[in-house]
C-alpha cells in the first residue's frame, strides 16, 4: 500500500526538495522497484501456501517502515513532505493483525522518526546531503514540540484504528457466525420439509403457491419449479371449496383426482404465518394422501364383521347339519320301503334332493367360515389360467362370451395351486353371470417392483375385468359379504370365499366397478 502511493507521488514528481535531482531521483526510483519486488514475492508466497501468512505481514510492515524512514532521508530529513507515511503502515498493523501490534508499530515509527531528526539535527546525517543547517532553523524547543506532536499523532492513530479495527473483525466474526447458523438452520430446514412424509406448501394471502416440497411434487406429479406462483386450485382443485377460510383449519379431507384419473383422499391442516409486525403474509398447509388409510379402515371393519357373521354362522351350521342329515336318512329309508305311491316317492326325492343341496351349501359356507392355511409353491400363472379358460369353454354358460389370457406365460405365482384355482374360477364365473349376452372377459398379470398395499414391496397383480352389468356404489360395499347377492339362486358364498382365501395367502382383492359398463377385479399378491 505505501509502495503503491510511493511510485504514484514518483511519477507525479513530488520528491521534496530539489537541491540534488541528480542524486534522489535514481534512489527513490531503485528503492520502489525493491518495494514492488518484496511485494510481489510475498504475493507468490502467499498464492502457494497460507503457513507463512503472519510471517509475512510482519515483514512487510517492516519493510514498508524501513521504506518511508530511508525516503525521509533521501527527500530533506525534518523538511521532507512523506512523514505521514509512518501512519499508513501503523493502519495496515491494525487491519492485518490486531491493535497490540499496531501500538507496537507506532513505538517502533516513533523510534526511527525521533532518532532520524536526532541526528538531522545535530548534523550526524550530512553524508547522505543532510545538513544540520535546515533542521537548526528550529528553535529547541519548536524541534522537540514537531517532533512530539508527530509521535502522538502515530500513537493517537494506533489506538483509534486498532479500536476500529477490533470493533470491524469482532462484527465480522459476529456476522461469520450468524451467516454460518443461518446456512446450517436453511440447510437443516431444507432437508426436514424435503423428507417430511406428508406434503407442505405455502402460498400468498392471494393463494398463489410458493414452497412446495418433494412430497407434494410426488402426489400432484408437478415440479416446485412448475408449482411456483401458480394459483393452489389449479394445482390441487380440491382446496376450492376452502379456499375461502383456508387461513386456520384443524383438520379437513377432500378429495383431489390425479391426472390419470385415480381418486384419492387427502386429509389437510393449515396454519396463517406472519412477518415480524405480525402482519400475516401467507398460510402453511400440511397435507398427506388418506386413501390408503381409509381403505384398510374399511377393510378392517369389512374383516370384524365378516369374522363375527362366520363365527355366528358356523355354530348355526354345525347345528344344522346334524338333523339335516337324519332327516335325508330317515327319508331314504322311509322311500325304500314299499306300498309307496308315486305321487309320494316323487315329493321324497324332492326332500333328498334340497337336503343334498342344503348340505352342499353348509359344506361350502363352512369351509368359508374356517378356512384351512394354503399350502403354498411355486406354480405357473400362465398355465393355471389355460386350465381353467378350457374347463370354462365348455361349460354352456360361457357360450357367447370371449376369454381373453394375456398373462405371461412365464410368470410364476407363490400360491396354494387347489384353492387359487377356486379363486380364479369364482371370480369368471361371477364375470360370466353378469354379462346378459355376448362379452369379453380379460385376465391380465404382472409383476410390479413398488406396491402401496405392501409398502412399497414388490408384488403380483391379477386383474379379471369383464364387460357384464357392472354394480353401483352400494353394491360395491358388500360385495364380499357372506350371503349377499344379486342372482337369482345364487348363495352369495363365491366372493366372500375369494376374499378369505386371497386374505389367507397373504394377499389383497380390490374391485372397481361402472354400472352398466362392467366390473374389474385385481389380486395383489406379495412378490
């Protein structure tokens, strides 16, 4: 820094006095190339490694100190103009290292300056063109008050700046600090809205979005890029109806349509935040995705009371099959006997033919109301389906409806082979029923690696749609009830039976349907 305003003032021709040119010029000229020279190699020094950082501060004050003293002896000693150069190098003491050492600088300044105009006066420096005849024009007195003045001046000037230079570092720690807390607590914020497991967004008192964190990019499939300064009904039109008073909510549902279609419920709080005058300027909405939630419920008190009617009914059964079967045998005996007319043997076998199907019909509900643990292997989807499609083709009741098997024929399935047949068989034979004339039926499978029913394991999906009747919303409810039915003779046994062996092999049954435009089935099955 001195060197720098050194070679500015050279180049400008301010040197003091004139009286040798010859002589002052070239010495101050090779004194700022010797200047420039140390700088620059305390640069190269400093550019390469930090170990030598205090090192060389100290060498550069040095120098600089050594620089302006020798400048006053070549530039007219107590006469020369660049005696204020001594404060530029206490001020870089206490900006590049602290006030202790700018107190230090000023002593040692004091010292080269005093002893300088020591020896100016009393004619110790004539070798160098300093004659004594200059400095002895002051007074003693005068001479001692210059230079007293001077080395307060440097003493004044290290305490001040090395005050302001305390007071700059202790603000610029402060200010490290707080920026570093506030990078950490960004950071920490971050990461915990970005990993929440429910969505969080903010948005304008205008309601338009702001934050929208990774899982509410999930749910809605929009960016927060996309998301941003969008109004929130666009993106999510179920808050439409809140939207109003979606300042403070404790706890509202409503329900948001993703773009392919799928319905899904999504329960949601809100809270207004404000600036510092407690002026609100905008509303947090926490919400996460209840379909899942609302669907085991539902499975759940399907399951209770699917258990409590088995339970119930079992015991009935029991207790039926026992005098239905001595009333069948004492029929029988009574038919084989003989002086029986024909009218009589005819409503005979009526009786032994009903007891018979209300037996069948005992046997299957119990076999339902206490089902045994599958026995489970590895078995061939593909082949079971072929199987049982040809058994169906020849059955009549599938005369005008068109199966269709699109499951691979190597996909392999971890099942009780016996009872899944049972399945499959009731499920197309539930489609078959529905469809009053022509239709299709469609198997369809496939392995997928991330299933919500099994928390994100992989798994199996068997899908059986047809293009039958379809049921309406009511109907979908108790489809897999024991006993409920819509068909004429049907015992309403097939789908609650599909239900507790899908539910035994570990797996899951969920059923769509449109009135009128037909009804699809799908097994999921673990992986």
């Amino acid at each position: 820094m001195v060197s720098l305003f050194l070679l500015s003032t050279t180049i400008l021709g301010i040197r003091g006095p004139e009286t040798r040119p010859e002589y002052i010029l070239p010495d101050i000229t090779q004194l700022v190339v010797a200047t420039y020279l140390v700088s620059i190699f305390a640069l190269i020094i400093l550019k390469a490694t930090s170990r030598f950082n205090r090192a060389l501060t100290y060498l550069q004050i040095i120098w600089d100190l050594g620089f302006v003293t020798l400048l006053l002896l070549l530039t007219g000693g107590i006469g020369s103009p660049y005696s204020f150069l001594y404060l530029l190098s206490i001020i870089s003491a206490s900006i590049l290292l602290s006030r202790k050492e700018a107190l230090y600088t000023a002593g040692l300044c004091s010292i080269l300056y005093g002893a300088l105009m020591d020896l100016h006066y009393y004619g110790k420096l004539t070798s160098f063109g300093l004659s004594s005849v200059a400095a002895q024009q002051f007074q003693p007195g005068a001479f001692f008050f210059i230079i007293s003045v001077t080395i307060f001046g440097f003493f004044l000037t290290a305490f001040l700046t090395g005050y302001l230079a305390d007071k700059l570092r202790a603000s610029e720690t402060a200010l490290l600090k707080q920026t570093i807390d506030f990078e950490e607590m960004e950071r920490l914020n971050s990461a915990i809205v970005s990993n929440l497991n429910s969505g969080l967004l903010t948005i304008t008192p205008e309601g338009r979005i702001r934050a929208f964190n990774r899982y509410a990019e999930q749910l809605t499939g929009v960016s927060q890029a996309d998301a941003y300064d969008r109004p929130l009904t666009e993106i999510l039109p179920g808050f439409g109806p809140f939207i109003g008073r979606i300042g403070n909510i404790a706890r509202e549902e409503m329900v948001h349509r993703r773009g392919a279609g799928e319905e899904m419920t999504l329960g949601f709080k809100s809270v207004t935040f404000t600036d510092k005058d407690g002026i609100p300027i905008g509303v947090i909405i926490d919400f996460q995705d209840l379909t899942q939630l609302i669907r085991m419920k539902a499975e759940l008190a399907r399951a209770d009371r699917l258990a409590a009617i088995g339970e119930l009914s079992a015991r009935i059964a029991h207790e039926i099959r026992n005098p239905l079967a001595a009333i069948s045998g004492s029929v029988q005996l009574i038919a084989n006997g003989g002086n029986i007319d024909a009218g009589d043997r005819r409503l005979m076998d009526i009786i032994v033919r009903e007891t018979e199907r209300l037996n069948k019909l005992i046997r299957d509900f119990l076999d339902y109301a206490r089902p045994t643990q599958p026995s489970k292997a590895r078995a061939n989807l593909g082949m079971l389906v072929a199987e049982i499609r040809e058994l169906m083709e020849a059955d009549r009741r599938f005369e005008g409806v068109k199966i269709r098997n699109d499951v691979p024929q190597d996909l392999a399935v971890n099942v009780d082979s016996d009872k899944f047949r049972q399945v499959l068989w009731n499920l197309l034979v539930n489609a078959v029923e529905a469809i009053a004339d022509d239709g299709m039926i469609c198997i369809t499978a496939e392995e997928v690696e991330h299933c919500y029913e099994f928390q994100g394991a992989g798994a199996v999906l068997i899908t059986i749609s047809d293009t039958g009747s379809g049921m309406d919303e009511e109907e979908l409810k108790r489809v897999f009830e024991p006993f409920h039915t819509t068909k004429t003779g049907g015992t309403g046994l097939g789908l609650a039976t599909v239900y507790r062996v899908i539910e035994a092999h570990g797996g899951k049954i969920r059923v769509s349907s449109v009135k009128g435009k037909g009804t699809e089935f799908t097994i999921v099955l673990p992986k």
